[in-house]
C-alpha cells in the first residue's frame, strides 16, 4: 500500500497534514499516538469511509476492517455466524444464497477465533472480548490482502489482549498479509508490531519497532510524557540495560 501527501480538514481545523509511507506485503504496523491526533481518521480514508481528502492511497487487494467497538442494541436478533456472514457477502455478492459449504466456512472462522462454541448466539450478549473476536471472524472471511484494526483490544482484559494477539500474529504467519493497527496500548504495540508510526496529525515517524526511542513518543505525546514513559514496559526494559 502507497499513501501519498495525504491531508484533511474538517471545519476549518487540519486534522491531518501530508502523510505519506508504504506498506510492505507481509508488514505489521502499528499507529501510535494521543487522542485526536487523527488516527481513526486515517485509517476511515484509507478503507473508503472518507472521501473529501487530498493525497493519494494506493492498494489494488482486498482491505478487512475491524472498527472500533461500538454499543449495539441489545434487542437486534442476529447470531454470530450471521455475523461472519457479512464477510462473505462482500466476497462473493449480496445476492448469493449461502450454501451448507458457506455456513461451515463461517462456523470454522468462528472455532479459528475461538468462539465457535457460541455460532448460534445472539451477539447481543457477547462480552467485549468475544464481540471483538467475532468481528475479527468477520474481516478474516472476506480473505483480506490487507487487515486493518481500529483499538481492537478496546474493553477487552489484559488475558483477552494477548490472546487477541497471538491469535492475530498466527493469522498472518500463515497467510503472509498485511495488517495495519491503532492503538492506544504503546508498551503491547511495540512488543508485537515489526514497524511504528507515530502519528499527532503528521507523521513524525515510520519505523522499525526495536529502534523507536523515548525521542519519538516525546515527539507526538507532548503532555503527560512521563507518566507515558512509565507505563510502558518497552521503555523500562529499554532504559535498565
């Protein structure tokens, strides 16, 4: 993926301004950076959601997208496998009836991911972790070239987060894709991503993951750095040797 000078504004306010890097096949990247430093926004432009900016994006395969986490009415009656089933009518047309073959796809990415004891379901009585695994279920049946993840450990423990992870990295392991990440966890982000942006409306960084110093955090998150530094175990580590 190419992204070119790509800047936008809303209301007269820049939210972002001449982001420019690639993205290798194969590549995990992270974005890190503070709240409203345009990260979400970023990755709305680059699947589509966005439209009014300057700049180019470049991807000729196909882009998975796992939003981030929002509230779902508790009364919608739809059930996980139905759920996965979205992915696959962006693969293969909306108006494709789904075969027996379709529903054991949906059922294998759902046990892939951990939940398939739960394919019949309603979603609405998921906890954050399983809905989050769910929606992964979902972006993997489209078979994205390109998986995309806006703060997908949102309202998910700390024993939820690694697993999320590992199951993450063995996705990619095996199918040898791209993922682009946010998230607002820095010390997990450089422990599983192989390269860094660091991003607060440009990009002050894109790099590999063992090399980022407290010199890039500083440089996008210019308040509460300490208590940034602190809580990060990369940098602890980083600093005792």
């Amino acid at each position: 993926m190419e992204v070119s000078q790509v800047s936008y504004e809303k209301s007269g306010h820049d939210i972002l301004s001449g982001i420019t890097f690639s993205l290798q096949q194969g590549e995990f990247a992270g974005i890190i950076g503070p709240n409203g430093a345009g990260k979400s926004t970023l990755l709305q432009i680059i699947v589509g959601e966005i439209k009014r900016y300057t700049g180019t994006v470049r991807f000729s395969g196909r882009i998975g997208y796992v939003p981030q986490r929002k509230d779902f009415q508790r009364d919608f009656p739809i059930k996980a496998r139905e759920v996965v089933a979205m992915g696959l009518y962006r693969r293969r047309g909306i108006f494709r009836f789904f075969s027996s073959e379709d529903w054991e796809e949906c059922h294998r990415l759902l046990e892939r991911v951990g939940i398939g004891e739960l394919s019949e379901e309603p979603v609405t009585f998921f906890s954050g972790g399983e809905y989050q695994r769910l929606m992964l279920a979902r972006a993997i049946a489209y078979h994205p070239d390109l998986l995309i993840l806006d703060e997908p450990e949102a309202g998910v423990d700390e024993m939820g987060k690694a697993s999320f992870y590992e199951l993450l990295a063995q996705w990619r392991k095996e199918r040898q894709r791209s993922v682009l990440l946010v998230s607002h966890d820095i010390g997990l982000v450089l422990n599983a991503c192989d390269t860094i942006m660091c991003l607060n409306k440009s990009l002050h960084c894109h790099k590999d993951a063992a090399t980022v110093s407290s010199e890039d955090l500083r440089s996008v998150y210019t308040e509460d750095f300490d208590i940034l530094i602190r809580g990060t175990h990369h940098f602890e580590k980083e600093h005792s040797q």
